[in-house]
C-alpha cells in the first residue's frame, strides 16, 4: 500500500473522532464539520512531504480548532464572539475521545428529523469520512445537489437544536433501528449499485461493514447489530464470484464458489452461531442465517432450501414487508415448486411499493422459466430489463429474455 493511500485510511479513521470530539466541546455541528474538512485537505497535503505526526489525532483537532477560531473572528470583533474565540483557544485534549464520542456522532446523523437521503449522505461524509464528492459518485448525482443535501441537514441540525448526546434509554432502541437501516442501506447500495456501468461499489460495501464493526465494539450486547455485521460478511463474501472479468453479472446459483472469501464466511457464521436463541430474534439476525445456509452449502444444488424457507417464514411474522414476501417466493418456489412460488408472487401485483420495482418482475421471469412457460418468461425478463438502471443488470436481463427457451 502506498504512503498516500496508508494516509486517505488513517484520515477517515480519524475524521469521525476528530469531529466527534470537536462537537462534544463546541456544539455548532455544521462549522465543526466544515473545520474538520479543512484540516484533512490539510493533512491530505502535508502528511505525504512532511511525514505523520506523532499524534495525527492532535494535530486533526488543532487544525480544525483554529479554522473554527478563523471563521469565529471573521464574522466581526464584537465581545459576544471574542469571547467564544477565547473559548476555542483552550488547549486541545490530547487524549482519546470519550468512548461513546463516534457512537454519538453516529446516532446524530441518523437523527429521525432529517430525511433517509439526508442521513445517508451525512453519515457517510461526517462518520464515514467521504467527499462530498465521493458520496455525490456514489449515489450518481451531481456534486452540487449532494453539497446542498448535506448542508440542508447541517442546518436542520442547527435549527432545530438537537443535542450531541446518546438519546435517553426510552428512545434508544427506536434510534438504532435508525442507524442499522442506513448502514443496511449504504451496503446494499454498495452491494448491488441502483443505477450506472457498475454492479457493485466495493467502497460503500466496505465502508458499511467498517462502520458496523464499530457500532459492534461499542454496543456488543446488541444482537441485531451482530445480525447486520454478520449479514454484510456473509453477503459481501461472495463478492468475487458476482461478475465476469467484462463486469456481466453471474447469479448465485452459477457463481464459482471457490471464489468466495471463506475467512468472512467463517467470521459471519461465527456471529451467527453465537447470536441466534442468546437475544431476541431480529430481521438483520434472521437473514444473516439465511445467508449462512447459501455459503455453507458445496454446492448451489445442495442448498436447504426448506430451511431456508423456514427462516423466511419466521421473517414474515417478524418484519413482514412485500422485499420479504418476494424473497420468500422463490424459496417456495425451490421446496413446493415454481407455480406455488408464481401463486405466492401474484400477491404483490397490486402492491403499489413493488409497482415500480424491477425485481418483481425479474423474479417472476426465472420463475416462469423454470415452470416451463418461456413465451411468458421472456417478457417478463424484458420488462425487467427496461425498468432497471443498473447497466449490468440490464444486460443480463436482456440476455435473459433472447437466451429463455
């Protein structure tokens, strides 16, 4: 690994604490992110030709700390803000943030008065130490409109006064349902990007399974955190096998399983096995043992699926929701046969949530092809293929539908 890329690694290990520590201090969250960035393009610069200080974190925190003093002195001489400016002065700590510092700045990003884009697109900048840049190629659209995303939820942060603290105990579990969908989102939008040349963006992926593996060291004890950690593992695992060497997608049941990462197989089956019947059951736990059964069979023939099946049908009752009902007609399908999973698909034809969404109809196309019916496969692939914006989904529809029959 080279000197810069050690340096972008250790830099967006840093940011969050850095900021964590900042807001914890001074409050005002949106000038404290803005001063945070200034020092990394800071240390981004100076790092490579004048070497890692001895204490990054430190020198991070000064930094900032006098763009804030800057920007404070800026706006004018009055006494009200030289006197805010005499408070910034203090030295800065030294020592590690509190424990729960990034925990917190977590909590505050997913914070539910601020929209799911808004705490996607905050989480990612301020905990997961992207660009603004970065998270506009992400979700593909133009830098501008995610620098007025972030912004928008800085100010809605500021207006509306939300403090930089754990939520009270009542509240808590609420919010972590909160923080656990955004980094599921995150990672499935890593997993399988919605739109552009590229299946998988191996940034988002892994940056989702970093930020869950710190919310798991600071809250051990919570069984859906381990779930999610371990689904993202097991998921991420077969990361290798999803494509050809041109990009093409290859589904899971012809992947090289070979290929598959067994080190994360082992770690997310551990999870797993340690989680499952300790602590209340859970949707991210519940599909973390399904992908468990998928990676621990030798083959694609050789899958459980009635215990998959099974999982599923415990899923439903738990966190039922028409991705679930679709899910879990294909497992139908592979137990009691395609026309009972085209039976159990047909329910969501009038679910106005799947209307636009093209898995409904990719689903229906591979079930039909395995009942037999490839006039109605075949169009159903096609109309599939026209409603995604993934290029390499499209593709592999298409090619679908003229290979079907």
């Amino acid at each position: 690994m080279s000197t810069e890329a050690r340096i972008e690694d250790l830099l967006r290990e840093l940011a969050p604490q850095v900021l964590a520590m900042l807001v914890r201090r001074h409050g005002q969250f949106d000038a404290c992110e803005d001063a945070v960035q200034e020092a990394l393009v800071a240390a981004a610069l100076q790092w490579p030709k004048e070497g890692v200080p001895d204490s990054p974190r430190s020198w991070l925190a000064t930094v900032a700390s006098r763009r804030l003093v800057d920007e404070w002195r800026s706006e004018g001489a009055r006494e009200r803000r030289e006197e805010s400016a005499a408070a910034l002065e203090l030295p800065v700590q030294t020592h590690p943030p509190a424990e729960d510092d990034t925990l917190t700045l977590l909590f505050l990003c997913c914070h539910p008065s601020l929209s799911p884009p808004s705490q996607l697109a905050l989480t990612l900048r301020a905990v997961g130490g992207l660009s603004t840049a970065e998270i506009a190629h992400a979700f593909f659209v133009p830098e501008a409109t995610m620098a007025q995303r972030i912004s928008r939820a800085k100010r809605s942060i500021k207006s509306t006064g939300i403090r930089f603290d754990l939520p009270p105990e009542p509240e808590r579990a609420d919010r972590l349902r909160v923080v656990l969908h955004v980094l599921y989102l995150v990672f499935n939008e890593g997993y399988t990007a919605s739109s552009g040349p590229a299946l998988q963006r191996a940034d988002l992926t892994n940056e989702a399974i970093r930020l869950t593996r710190m919310l798991r060291r600071r809250l051990p004890e919570e069984g859906e955190v381990a779930g999610l950690l371990a689904l993202m593992l097991l998921t991420d695992a077969r990361r290798a096998a999803r494509t050809e060497v041109d990009g093409s997608l290859v589904p899971l049941d012809e992947q090289r399983r070979e290929l598959w990462n067994t080190a994360q197989i082992e770690e997310g089956v551990a999870l797993v096995t340690r989680t499952l019947g300790t602590v209340p059951i859970g949707p991210y736990q519940l599909q973390a043992a399904m992908a468990a059964v998928h990676d621990e069979a030798p083959s694609a023939a050789e899958t459980d699926w009635p215990q998959i099946l099974a999982l599923y049908e415990v899923l439903e009752q738990v966190s039922p929701s028409p991705v679930v009902t679709l899910n879990r007609a294909v497992a139908v399908a592979m137990v009691d046969g395609p026309r009972a999973g085209l039976a159990l698909l047909g329910t969501l034809d009038a679910e106005d949530r799947m209307a636009r969404n093209h898995r409904l109809d990719a689903v229906r196309g591979h079930l039909l092809e395995l009942a037999g019916d490839t006039d109605a496969a075949r169009e159903a692939y096609a109309r599939a293929a026209r409603m995604t914006a993934s290029v390499p989904e499209q593709r592999y529809l298409a090619l679908r539908a003229a290979q079907v029959g």
